[in-house]
C-alpha cells in the first residue's frame, strides 16, 4: 500500500508539473490577449481585468497609465519584397531595443507590422515625474536604436488614465497624434497634451461607443452614467470645438442611441426623430446631449429593473424546485439548471450571487433541517430518515449530518427527545430533581 500511494504521488507531481509546464508556454499567448482587449476597450470592469492579471500572476498596479505608440520606418520605405524583409528585420531590432532599454518587454504589444503599442505605469502619482519616466523610456529606445542606420522612430503618446479600464482612451489619444506627426526623417515624439485642441475633431472612439451600448444593455445605469461623463468633459470641456463640431458630436451619440434601440429590439422607447429635432440641436448642443443622456440613463435604468425582476423569479422559482424536490436523491445542479433552461456554470454562479453559499451547501443544509424534524418528531429509523431526505445510503447521510452539526444522528436524536421529555430543565435546574 504504502509503495502503491508513492507511485501515485510521483505520478501526481509529474503531470502536475507538466500541466504547468503546458501552462507557461500559453502565457506569452493569453498575455497578448489581455493587451489587445485592453487597447480596444473590451473590459467592462476592473474584476474581470485584476482576474486575469491574478491568473497570470502579474502584478500591474500604478497610480495612472498611457499608452504610447512606436512608429518604426525607414528612410524610402516602399512595398518591395527587399523592403518588406527589412522591415521584418526592424521590428525584430525595435522590439528588442525595447527589451533592453525598458528592461521588460511584456507591457509591448505589436498592432500593426511598424507600430508597437507601449503601457506606462505611474508609480508615484505624480504626471510631472511620470511624463519625465517616459521621456526617459523613449530616449532609453532610441539609443539602443541608435547603431541601426536608416531606421526612425516616431513615438506618439497619449494622455494620463487612472485606471487600466481607461487606458483604451489613452491609446486613440496616442493613435490621433501618429496623424501630427510630420516624417521628416529623424525621430520624432508628439504627446496629446502638446496638440493644440482648438478646433480639434470631437472625441468619441469606437471603443468607447461599443463600452457605451455594452453597458447600457447590460442594465448598468452608474457605467453609463460614468461614460457619458467621460464623453461630456472631453467634448464640451476640455476641447474647445466649434458649433459644428459640436453638432456632429451630438449626432453621433443619437445615432448610437439608434443602435441602442435596434439592438434590443425596442418599439417607440427612444423616440430618435425627437432627438434630432431636439430645439437646441443647433444652437445648444450641450442641452440637447444631456436630454440624449437622460434617455440612456432610462434606458439602463429601466434595464437594471427588469433584470432584477427576472433573477427574483429565477430564485423563487428555483428555491420553490428545492423545496419540492429536495427528497430526490438524484437531484444536481446540473437537473435544476436543464428545468430552469440556464446554463451550469450561469446557474452556479447566479446561485452564489443570491444566496451567498453554494447550492451545493444551500441543498445540503434544506436536508439536514428536515433530517433533523423527523429524528426529533418521528420514530423513522435512520435510513428511512435517509432516503426521505434524498440520500441513497444511511452512511452516506451520517457522514452529511455530522460534517453539518457536529454530532452523529442518534446522539442528536437521544439529546432532541431529552429535551423533550425535560423542556424546562435548562432554564430551571432544580426541575429534574422536583421529577
């Protein structure tokens, strides 16, 4: 026995070392992942990013973020097949320029075959020391370029985050300013902050519109709420746009409330033609973009309602499914998720949410309750207690009660009838003796 249980062990430690092994070599891969859906604006909150940050075990944690964007070429550069493989060698000298300069190259992240989106992390909370760290970064990069003949860099740097979940706004900052940037020949680095915003395009990224919608179907009011603050301070506040400008803004956060609306499906919920005929469209775009944001508040609002509303009856519902057929001995997680129509894992999770506990241990603690009525009430023997509370064997039931109470079931029951027999002995103790 005992050479069997080494055998086995060494067999354990061997594939676990090997999954880890496995395990490793995805990293490089789901990393790149993460960084891509950073960049895009996918993430929805900051638990879903720490998780897979914790799945990979990085520590990413900063007082505010920017993304900056390398721009790599050659003087002449054209589509020719010599050209193209130069290019392929470049990227390969870049990226490892910015290896050794950064001392760490997993915040680099290849978007296109000549630009490189970098991730500045601000440790200190201080933009004039972080704006200064990325100097230095850039310059780091550009001296261990420097014995590479012909070859320029363009960096374009995008505004201050202070969060990742931000950062996606720091990157179409950085991607607006590759447009400023002239290609003369020599290296180059241009921050948003410096680009002068008079008469500047309106701000409203794709990302930012799919996040916008995302959350707004999601029933999330104080997301949207949070976006729309977002897209106010940078339209009407921080760039100083023309009337025009302003107007087409405002046309486009309409016609985002149109998507909105064809989405989900809605009739006369959003009434479009009201909107663009808003009396202040033109002359007041301002006053009209807050009555657009009133009708996407409403409309996650009402939402968030209706969510709440189904997951009450999905609870009662499934709490109700328990009550009846918690004797059933054969009952799952996976039996009441198939009759609810959700998922396992959707149910799994909406159960831990509502209740606080597993359902496992939620089903668990329904049986033992009326396990322990019927010891204390009735003169059922132990295994019929058993299978009238859903359990195929007696020792399976006895290990259940005293893992959930402490004591065995026939100690229970001999203290329940006690005390029933001496109901008042507790509170009086001169009760059993005057008996």
């Amino acid at each position: 026995m005992y050479g069997y249980i080494q055998q086995s062990l060494s067999s354990l430690l061997d594939n676990n070392a090997e999954l880890r092994e496995e395990i490793d070599k995805q990293v490089p891969l789901v990393w790149d992942t993460f960084f891509q859906r950073l960049l895009k604006g996918d993430f929805l909150s900051m638990n879903e990013i720490n998780s897979l940050l914790a799945h990979q075990r990085i520590g990413l944690y900063g007082q505010g973020y920017a993304i900056g964007i390398v721009h790599f070429s050659r003087a002449g550069q054209s589509n020719t097949e010599a050209e193209l493989n130069a290019l392929d060698v470049n990227r390969v000298w870049v990226t490892e320029a910015i290896r050794r300069g950064l001392g760490d190259d997993r915040y680099a992240h290849h978007i296109a075959e000549d630009k490189i989106a970098l991730l500045f992390v601000d440790e200190l909370g201080d933009e004039a020391s972080f704006r200064h760290m990325i100097d230095r970064s850039v310059a780091a990069i550009e001296a261990e370029t420097g014995g590479r003949e012909g070859l320029q860099l363009y960096f374009a740097i995008g505004g201050f985050r202070s969060t990742l979940l931000e950062v996606s706004g720091s990157y179409e900052e950085a991607r607006q300013c590759l447009s400023s940037i002239g290609y003369e020949g020599k290296n180059e680095t241009i921050w948003f902050a410096d680009l002068p915003h008079t008469n500047a395009r309106f701000f409203f990224p794709q990302e930012l519109e799919n996040r916008l919608i995302n959350y707004a179907k999601a029933g999330e009011p104080e997301e949207v709420e949070a976006v729309l603050r977002q897209l106010y301070k940078e339209n009407f506040s921080d760039r100083h746009l023309p009337l025009a400008l302003q107007q087409l803004f405002y046309y486009e956060i309409v016609s985002c409330l149109a998507k909105l609306q064809e989405q989900l499906a809605l009739d006369q919920a959003i009434d479009i033609p009201q909107l663009l005929q808003h009396p202040s469209a033109v002359d007041n775009p301002k006053l009209s973009y807050r009555s657009a944001s009133e009708m996407f508040l409403a409309t996650a609002r009402d939402l968030d309602r209706r969510k709440k509303s189904r997951n009450h009856r999905l609870l009662d519902d499934i709490l109700a499914h328990l009550q009846r057929h918690y004797d059933d001995a054969n009952l799952t997680l996976d039996a009441v998720a198939d009759n609810m129509n959700v998922s396992k894992g959707y149910m799994s999770q909406f159960f831990k949410e509502q209740t606080g506990i597993n359902f496992s241990e939620y089903l668990e603690n329904m049986r033992m309750d009326e396990a322990k009525s019927k010891l204390a009430s009735t003169s059922l023997t132990i295994r019929e207690i058993a299978e009238q509370v859903g359990y195929h064997s007696s020792s399976t039931f006895c290990r259940a009660f005293k893992r959930g109470t402490g004591l065995s079931a026939t100690v229970f029951r001999e203290l329940a009838r006690n005390e029933t027999a001496y109901p008042s002995s507790a509170g009086h103790p001169g009760a059993v003796g005057e008996a």
